[in-house]
C-alpha cells in the first residue's frame, strides 16, 4: 500500500539573499487587492539586529494574530508578504470592539537585515498604531 501524499505547506520556503522565492497560492490575489486598494499608504522600516528567515518573519506576524495573505518574492531579491488584521486584535490600540480592517504589505531583505512594513487603512489612527505594534515585534 502506498503511502498517502505529503502535504503541502502554503509557508514559504527560507530564501537566501541570493535566491528568490516562489509566490505562494493567495499572493498574486493579495497583491491585486492591495494595488486596487485607493487609501493612502504608511510605512516604517526596522534594521534588524541579526537577519532572520523569511519564516521566522512570518511567524513573528502571525503569532501577533496577523492572518498571513501570501509571500513572493519582491524587488532587489526581497521577500514580499500580505497580512490583515482589524483593529480589535492590535492591543495597543485598546479597541476591543473595532473592526476596522488593516492590510499590510512587508518587504524583507534579508541581505541587509531590513524590514519595511506598509499598510493600508480607512482609519489613519489605526494604521498608525498598528504600523508601530508591527515594528515592535522586530524591535529585540
């Protein structure tokens, strides 16, 4: 009796500098929604003390309920991921009730050790705080 098929992760794969990375099932949907998405974008940007995989980066945000959207890759060998939250699940923003919905869109680099956070929002207030609990996660 075979056995039955591995499953298959929908993480991405550890990408070196050098390497790029395959997109993942709901990346082109998720860069589509976000180029669509007519709010006015901010970022932040964090250089990291020690690079990271583009795992670990991953599970940083999703275990600070961040849903992960996609990864694929991005401009200059970076790793790109979509995220979405709502307000209610960022704590420092002590919204327990809020559902204003957040979408991020994080660039990895891991030859420089650089992450850069941008999001959208109907809500500048939210976005704000949630652009600085994101950068928290990476701050040691």
């Amino acid at each position: 009796m075979a056995a039955p098929p591995a499953a298959v992760s929908p993480r991405p794969v550890e990408v070196s500098p050098t390497s790029s990375v395959a997109a993942s099932a709901g990346f082109a949907e998720s860069e589509q929604r976000w180029e669509g998405l007519s709010l006015e974008p901010a970022s932040d940007t964090i250089d990291l003390i020690f690079p990271l995989s583009a795992d670990d980066v991953q599970e940083f945000m999703t275990s600070a309920d961040f849903e992960w959207l996609g990864t694929g890759p991005g401009e200059d060998g970076s790793v790109k991921m979509f995220f979405q939250t709502v307000a209610a699940k960022v704590p420092i923003l002590f919204e327990p009730a809020n559902t204003t919905e957040i979408l991020l869109e994080l660039l990895y680099d891991q030859a420089d050790a650089q992450i850069t956070v941008t999001g959208k929002s109907i809500d500048d207030e939210i976005l704000t705080g949630t652009l600085s609990f994101a950068m928290d996660l990476f701050a040691g």
